[in-house]
C-alpha cells in the first residue's frame, strides 16, 4: 500500500529547500521564483499545482495579452450599445432586443482532438456549452470549424472519423442544433488538426449570470459528475513527489465526455436560474477546480473557504493536487445563499444531479483550501488567476514572406478555351476544400428544438430565439489559413469581413464577434509576429465594422512536427433579424428571376482556391479588404430582406462567383443561364478572374422580376455596384456560362458530392 | 383535448413534441418521468432523445422508470400512445411493440429528410392520412435498424401491422424498409422518424419552398380526431 | 474450433457514462447491495488451427492495436475458452 503524505503549508514552512517539479509541470525557473515571492515560501504541491495549471499558457493568455488589448482598446462608443457582458467572462452577452439577449464563444479543443479525436472533440463541444451554460443562457445551437490534415493521408481517415463522430455523439445527445461550420483539408494541420467549437445561447436580460463569489457567509457548491482523474497527466509527477513510497497510478491526459450527464446538467442549471438559487455561477473546465475557485473569488468579494475533502470522487485514490487539476468534465460550481441550499439541493435531486457544499465565500483576501484537516493552500487568488505572469514575447518579420508574396499566381497562363475553364472549374468543385460536406454534416442533428432557420449548406445558421415575434440570430464562422500565411493583417480580416458577409446575406445584421485563435509556437518570433498582426487587423477591422469582439480563445503551440500551422485566427460573427420569417435563402427556388451581381470583379487570384486546386500553389498577396463596401452591402442586404425584394443571396468567399453560382443551383436544384461579357467589360477583368476571382465585398442575389425597378433602385440609392449576370432556369436543369460552357446539374452534383465519400465512406442516400 | 410528453432524462425533442401539440390544436401536458401519475391526459407521447443517456440499449432503462408502469397499463386499456425515436425504442424495450432497433447498418449517426409511406391509417395517429400517402419527415437517429425474427415479421406483415415503410432509400438497415409500427388495437404507434419536426412551414424539412414539410402535423391532428378507437 | 476470448474494459481511471448510467438503473430495482458497473466487451474469436503462443501473442497484438483503444480503453484478458 502506498500512502499519500500531502503537503501541508506548516510542511511547506519547515522544508523550504525541497526541491520541486516545477519545469515538469511546465513553469520556468523565473515564474517559479515569482511563485515563491509572492508567498514568501515555497509553495505547497497543491499551490504548486494550482499556479502551474492557471499560469499555463492555455489558461492564462501570458504570451498573447498584451496583444488581445487591442479588442477592448479599439472600440467605439458605438460598438459598446448593446454590449452587456463583453471581454473577459466566460463569454460575452449582446442585447438583442426585445428584453432578449444573446452569448456566444467559440474555443479550440486542438491538442486532445489529435491524440484521441473522437472524445478530444467530444469534450470540445461539451466545454464550449457549459461557457454558455454558466451566463444564465440556454444553450439553443452549435457550430464547428475544423481542420485536417490532406484528404489522402493515410492519417486523416482516423482524425476525421472520430473528430466528426465525437462531435456528431455529443452535440446531438445534448439536443443542440448543429447549423453550421466549415471544414478544410490541408497537410499544415496533419499531426495538429483544430477543432473549433462553438455554442450560443439565448437568455432574457434578467436572468444573466456571472462568474462571482459574492456575499462573504454564502455557500460554494460543486455539483454535476463526480471528480475522477481526467487529463491529469501533469499533475501524477507531483503525486509521485508526494508519494511516501512506490508510485502513482499513471492518469491519462485525455478525458472522457457524457454528453447524457451535461444535457441534465443543462436542464438542472437553468432551473436553479429559474428558482434564483444561484448568486454566481462558473463551469469547470481546463484547470478545474483550480480554475473554478481561483476565478470566482477573484472576481467577487475576494476569499474563500473550502475543505477539499467534500469534493465527490469516482476515484478514491486521487491525491489533493490530482484533484485540484483533475480536468473531470459536465462539473459546475455555484455560490449559494445558505438560505437557498435546501431549494438548490431540492432541483440537483430532482436532475439526479450530485451536489456537495465544498466551502464559503470569505472576504480575506485568501483562497484557503483544506485537506485531511490541514491547510494546504492559502494564497491570494488574484495572484494565480489575474495577476499571472505575462510576456512581450519577441517578434521576427518572417525572413520568408517577402519571396512567398513575390511568387504571384500571375504566373500561370489563364484559360484560353470555354472547355478548359470548365475542366478547371469542375477541378475546383471537386477539390477537398470546395467539395460538399454532407458526409460530415449528415451525421449532425439540425431540427433539434424546432427553430432553426438556416443551416449548411446555407453560407450562415439561423436559430429563431423568440416564438411569438420571430426574432432570431444568425452566426457564420470562417478563416483562411492560406489567406494568412500570405499576409496574417490582411488575412484575419479577410476571415472577418467573410464572416461578416455570410451572416448579412442571411438577411441578419451583423453584430458581435468571437475569435478562436490558432498559431504555432509563441517562443517563435516569426509566429509571435503574425499572431501580433492577425490581432492588430481583427481589431482593427471590427473597429472599422463597428461590431466589437465579445471574448474567444487562443490556441498556440500547434505545429506539425516543427512546422508552425498556417495561423488560422477563425472569426465568428452573430447577427440579429427581427424575424426569421424574412431571412434569405441561399439558392433559387423560382424560374426566370434575374441574377444579380453586387459589388466590383478585381483580378485577384493570388492564394485562392483556384489557385490551390488546379495550379497547387500559394504565394502572393490576398485580396483587398473594402470595409465601407462591406458595410454598404450588409445594410443593403438587410434592407432587401425586411422589404421582401430579393429571393435569395449567396455571398462570394472561395471560388469565387462560379462557386457561389454552383451553390445556388445545387440548394435546390434549379439551374441558370449567366453571361460573364459585361462583368469582363466592366470590371476589366478576363473570364478566369471573373469566374473565379475572390474579391471581397460581392453577394450574388436572385430578384423577382415585378420587384426589379425597387431592387435597382434600392442599389443606386446605397451606392452598390449592380450588374444583371443571368437569369434562373428550371427548365434547362443546368448551370450555363454563355459562350463558355455549361454543367448539368446532375453533373454539378456528382462532381461535388464525391470527394469526400471516396475518402470516408458512402453517404446514406447519397 | 389534453395530449400528454414524458421528459425523462435525457429526453431532447419533448418540447417540439409539446409544440406540435400546440400546432394541431390540443393542450400540450408536460409529463416526468418520476411520476406515477398521467395526470387524467387523453393520449401520450414519448418523444425522442437519448434518455438514461441511451448506454445500455436504446430506450432500455426509460422502459423501466416509474411512469412506464402507467404507460403501459394505460395502453394496454386503449389510450392513444405515439413513440417517435428513442420513444420507439421504448416501446420496444417495454413490449408494446414487437422487433427491436439496432445500430444502423453504415455504423454512423444519420440525419435525412426521409421519404416514408403510410402503410396504415387505421390508427390513433395516422387516421387523417390516406392510406398510401408518400410523406417526408426528418430522420436522425444512430440506432434505427428495425429487426425482428422471421415469424414475428411475417405476423406484422400480416396482421397489416406496418405503419410507415421507408421510400426510395432505407437509411439504415431496417428489415422490410420498416420505418413504423402499429399494436394490433391501433392505440399505439411507434416510429423512427420525427414528425414533430414537420409541423411549422419555415422550420421543417425542403419542400415545394425552403424548409416548408409540414407532413408530420397529420399525426398530431390525428389523435385530436380520433374515430379509431371511438368506433 | 478453439476459440479465443478478449475483454476489453474502459480504464479504471476514465469515466464509463454507460456504466455509471446503467448502476444508477439496477440501483432503482435493489436495496443499495449494487454499488457501480462498468461496461466492457467481449470478443470471441474463432480460429481454424490450433492455439500456439505465437498465435495468441498476434491476439494480443489485435487485441492491443485494433480491438481497444489504449488510450482509454485497457485489455484485461486474452484467454482460450473451454
């Protein structure tokens, strides 16, 4: 039998010379002297564990903060009007109107997707919507952006697999719509695929929640699943430091989601919101209970008391410090009035949900935690959750990025034949990153709870919040890793104004942003350079938008082998429709309507897909990034969908117009006839750019022709370049480009539906 | 008329299924499943879900929870009961339907709008169909693959127990495209498909315009109209 | 034909949501003697030649890389049935 001996803070003081862990658990020499000063002792291993895991990159931002500044410096008082909740929380909480408002976050669950993708990107989903859970919302929608490595590693088929199936098994036993998403294949992410999770949730104004532990005398309740020893591998090197003989048992780094036990979880919070049996509220996520403590009394009256022994453990061998990092999922803890105990433990019961009362809110100043009788932490949580360690990491201009933005897809001969633009178009459709989805998203529930509105292949989800008026939300996710290699400013805002632009072609109004952002190593000047420049051109760019980022995350160390991923800063952007009955389709349904063009064609085929799926190459400059006609478009795409004129909107991303007009066609099957000659004339562009171009600021809609004139109209009065490029066709059943070529839609299909069914297996009906 | 919903842990589509309630016209009544008691409703839904979760087998331990006595007594006497999904499944696991639901054969979670045909209209729920009406409702479900030995397959081919068959595509191995069954009484009703998901233009699946199936509503307004089990 | 028995089991250190879903269950129909359950599997595999140790250390081997998962999941036994 092996006894654990904790170490207790009188140990602590007697034995100041023992040596520590410290570097195994990821601190450096210097964090570590800052850990002993700022106690004026060596830390106990509990301390230790706690300031090891919440000065961690993951949970305290060190090397990006001085970065992420920016969002909350550049910010209009605009920007600010329907902001209730904004940096900072577990997510951020927009006033929507109608004494509604709304959270969202999106976070990276990257790491533990590769080792073990099928529970990595369970836990994934099941972290993001307890964030939502923890403001007072109900969770009403979920989304996914993920990246793979190449489609035909031999690899990729296991990541896919799991990552798609562990998202399809948690998401769908929630009961979580799942609207949307994006997914790309490129070998940059091959032993480091990203898995982005996003959840959203809905709340009325006076339910919102914080993360506080306010009120010195009321109750900290830990409740939900029991405490196991879940992705804990760090924390065995301190059970073995502490161990009076033989070893630990080894923990696993990975852990294990029950999404039935979260879905109660979810039932059980928001009926103790219901009951007002909740002062303050935080999920338990990375860092658990270190996390929890430290963050909550931080953030409210300033100490707590707790006595460790009260937590509920599935596992009778963990050691105190195993059970402060323990990463144990579908875990809340709750301030409580001590009045309110016996209505809180009166729903826990009724959910079947296990509660204990681990401690009290103090207004010390300390986090005191006890074990076996004993303290074996007293610190001042600030100092492990807000006062962390941060760094101004050097930065390199990348010695390459001069030659790669030199090396321009100009270089390849265009297109000389109708028959050659359309084998390079058909390459494109059927390229892994251009290719329909249906074989992951099939496995993902989207009529869950009856109010979804839009959902993939539209370019934007859409969930109606209110039943009576209709009101609704809009989210659309997006990031151009090849876009950001290139150029990292440029390329964060060409995925913000995508974002932007997918969300106003519902027929939604742009308003709030989440980011999930995805880099290489910090301790690499080239990346900390472009994770600098991707921060400065989002914030900058939201600041041009007038919509402000209300929180995210950062992911860094992702790299295949020493090779940094591209930096893959995915931008979420949520809009608001008043009713969700106005919202755009985003392909035809009817005959002879016009196809309309809006915006301008530039030559801009530098990192596209066309470049990538029929020259396989990247170098270059991206496209021009136009904010005022972004905006200018988004307003009028509002406009259109609250008056009815328009009968569906495509938004122009990867591709170019010729995708954006495969999209139309394939939504519903309905074919067209298009004629480029005027774009060409206009824009003086050739037929290669205007097909295939990705210029910004461009939506294809289709208009009934009795609402021509007020369409036109509305176009010149807004100033949006219009250009009339075709017309729908039922009867033709395909997709012409006059004087070009023509596609049937059968073909249109096949083309793109087969890729990724040749690689992962048939789709059901497919 | 009051149309009961059993929310058992885990239970997701319960308040699509108190909203198509709504839809057709009767008073929506939210059940638990740690009750004892139906509350006096005129005919029941089990909705669909993951409830317990789902690990042992599908809809295994729901059968087994308190309310399913009354549930089972109850039908047994006539009252209407609709299981859609993992209620299937619990009427499955409870008895009240013959067969079993497996994992689907492709081995993955599947979610189409699916074709079905209505093989039967002498029912509780499907009475304001006709017979042989092509309709479309979402699907999804990981565990939809009807089985049944060979005589209990020809006894529900025969007593015309079928209810909906799958059209077109068979979504997941389920032996004679079986996508619904009825009791021999007609009271009871058990199917795969989610008809609470085709009950609101704007909000269902595809149809003639965007997502405006409203295909499933029949079988809400069905049980309203009951001539069935009156005659 | 002798067959070989492999059982897989969830780690002991990992949460099993379908064992602990299905001990809540059988905790409803007894008197507090069912404390926890955990949930395995069991493959039998039948083989046309006999039993060698070189054999069954290729089971061992499936049994290892294709059978479990080792990151969460632990073989527990491989033996030859009766």
């Amino acid at each position: 039998m092996t006894e654990h001996v904790p170490d207790t803070v009188d140990n602590a003081i007697a034995t100041p010379d023992k040596h520590q862990p410290y570097e195994l658990l990821g601190l450096k020499a210097d964090e570590y002297a800052q850990i002993r000063e700022i106690l004026g002792r060596r830390p106990t291993s509990g301390e230790l564990a706690m300031y090891s895991v919440m000065w961690s990159e993951h949970c305290s931002y060190k090397s990006s903060k001085v970065h992420l500044r920016q969002f909350g410096q550049k910010v209009s008082e605009d920007m600010k009007k329907h902001l209730m909740v904004g940096m900072g929380e577990n997510a951020g909480v927009v006033d929507i109107g109608e004494g509604w408002a709304v959270t969202f976050k999106i976070e990276s669950h990257n790491h533990p997707s590769y080792i073990e993708p099928f529970q990595g990107a369970a836990t994934g989903v099941g972290g993001i919507v307890r964030d939502i859970i923890s403001m007072g919302a109900r969770p009403v929608a979920v989304m996914d952006a993920l990246r793979f490595g190449a489609i035909d590693h031999e690899d990729t088929h296991r990541v896919v697999n799991g990552v798609v199936s562990g998202i399809s098994f948690y998401g769908n036993c929630l009961g979580l719509p799942n609207i949307g998403g994006e997914t790309w294949f490129d070998s940059v992410y091959q032993a480091n695929p990203l898995v982005n999770a996003l959840a959203v949730g809905a709340l009325r104004h006076e339910d919102l929640h914080l993360a506080n532990a306010k009120g010195v005398g009321n109750l900290v309740v830990l409740f939900g699943a029991r405490t196991g020893g879940d992705g804990i591998g760090g924390a065995s090197i301190l059970a073995s430091d502490t161990f009076a003989e033989g070893g630990p048992t080894k923990r696993p780094a990975v852990q294990v989601g029950d999404p039935f036990a979260e879905k109660v979880l979810i039932e059980c919070c928001l009926e103790l919101f219901q009951g007002d049996c909740v002062e303050g509220i935080q999920d338990l996520g990375a860092a658990g209970i270190s996390c929890a403590t430290s963050e909550l009394a931080s953030n409210g009256d300033g100490g707590m008391h707790i006595t460790l022994d009260n937590v509920l453990l599935r596992d009778p061998t963990l050691t105190a410090e195993e059970i402060l990092m323990s990463e144990s999922q579908e875990r809340m803890m709750a301030i409580v009035r001590p009045e309110k105990l016996e209505a809180f433990l009166a729903v826990t019961t009724k959910w079947d949900v296990e509660a204990s009362v681990l401690g009290e809110v103090t207004n010390t100043g300390r986090l005191i935690i006890e074990w076996q009788g004993e303290t074996i932490v007293n610190v001042d949580p600030r100092t492990v959750a807000v006062d962390g360690p941060v760094y101004n990491r050097p930065m390199e201009y990348p010695s390459w990025i001069d030659a790669l933005q030199a090396d321009s897809a100009a270089k390849f001969a265009r297109a000389q034949t109708g028959t050659e633009l359309r084998d390079q178009f058909l390459a494109l459709l059927g390229s892994p990153n251009e290719a329909d989805t249906d074989w992951i998203t099939n496995q993902y529930d989207y009529y869950v709870m009856g109010n979804t509105a839009l959902h993939t292949p539209d370019g934007a989800g859409m969930i109606r919040i209110d039943e009576e008026s209709g009101l609704g939300v809009a989210l659309a996710t997006d990031a151009n890793g090849r876009y950001c290699q290139l150029d990292p400013y440029v390329g964060a805002q060409l995925a913000l104004v995508e974002s932007y632009r997918n969300v106003a072609t519902s027929g939604a109004t742009p308003m709030a942003v989440s980011d999930c952002l995805n880099f290489g190593s910090p301790e690499n000047p080239e990346v900390m350079w472009q994770f600098a420049r991707a921060v400065e051109g989002l914030a900058d760019g939201c600041l041009e938008l007038g919509i402000p980022v209300t929180g995210g995350n950062v992911s860094f160390y992702n790299q295949t082998g020493d090779v940094p991923i591209h930096p893959t800063p995915v931008v979420a952007v949520m809009g608001s429709i008043d009713n969700v009955a106005r919202r755009l389709p985003s392909g035809w349904q009817d005959e002879g309507e016009n196809i309309y063009l809006l915006g301008v064609t530039r030559d801009e085929l530098d990192g596209s897909s066309w470049a990538g799926a029929v020259h396989n190459h990247l170098g270059g400059k991206p496209p021009v990034v136009d904010f005022p006609a972004e905006k200018a478009l988004a307003g009028l795409l509002a406009a259109a969908a609250h008056e009815g004129i328009v009968t569906s909107a495509i938004d122009l991303g990867t591709g170019g117009l010729i995708k954006a007009l495969t999209d139309g066609v394939l939504r519903f099957g309905v074919g067209a006839r298009v004629w480029i000659d005027e774009l060409q004339q206009r824009d003086g562009v050739d037929a290669t750019a205007a097909l295939f171009s990705e210029t910004t600021a461009r939506v294809i809609v289709s208009v009934d022709r009795t609402d021509d004139v007020r369409f036109r109209g509305l176009c010149e009065g807004r100033n949006v370049p219009v250009l009339r490029i075709g017309v729908t066709d039922t009867g033709s059943a395909s997709l012409e480009v006059q004087g070009q070529f023509e596609v049937s839609v059968e073909q249109l299909a096949a083309v793109h539906r087969a890729t990724l069914p040749a690689h992962f297996g048939p789709v059901v009906g497919g | 008329m009051r149309v009961g919903v059993i929310t058992f842990p885990g239970s997701l589509d319960d308040r699509d299924a108190l909203r198509a309630v709504r839809l057709a016209g009767g008073e929506p009544v939210s059940l638990w499943h740690d009750d004892h008691d139906l509350q006096g409703v005129d005919a029941l839904i089990i909705p669909g879900g993951f409830s317990y979760g789902d690990y042992l087998r599908c809809g295994a331990i729901a059968a087994h929870s308190p309310i399913m006595r009354e549930v089972i007594d109850a039908a047994n006497k006539g009252l209407p009961v609709l299981g859609i999904c993992n209620g299937f499944q619990v009427l499955v696991e409870a008895h009240l339907l013959d067969g079993g639901l497996i994992r689907n054969d492709h081995g993955t979670f599947i979610r189409r709008d699916q074709k079905l045909r209505v093989e039967n209209v002498d029912t509780a729920w499907t009475n304001t169909y006709e017979l042989g009406q092509e309709i479309t409702i979402p699907l999804k479900n990981g565990e939809g693959g009807f089985i049944a030995d060979d005589e209990t397959l020809k006894r529900l081919e025969g007593e015309g127990l079928v209810t909906f068959r799958y059209l077109d595509v068979n979504p997941n191995g389920s032996l004679n495209d079986i996508a619904g069954l009825r009791n021999a009484r007609g009271n009871v009703v058990g199917l795969m498909p989610h008809p609470e998901h085709a009950v609101e233009a704007g909000f269902g699946p595809d149809a003639d315009r965007m997502q405006s199936g409203t295909d499933g509503l029949a079988m809400f307004v069905s049980v309203l109209t009951d001539t069935v089990l009156s005659k | 034909m002798p067959t070989v028995i492999v059982e897989v089991m969830p780690k002991e250190v990992l949460l099993d949501p379908a064992g602990k879903a299905t001990a809540r269950a059988l905790q409803r129909f007894g008197d507090g003697e069912i404390t926890d359950v955990r949930i395995g599997k069991r493959f039998e595999i039948t083989l046309n030649t006999d039993v060698t140790p070189e054999l069954l250390e290729h089971i061992g081997e499936l049994a290892r890389d294709v059978l479990s998962n080792q990151v969460i999941e632990d073989v527990t036994s491989i033996h030859v049935a009766d």
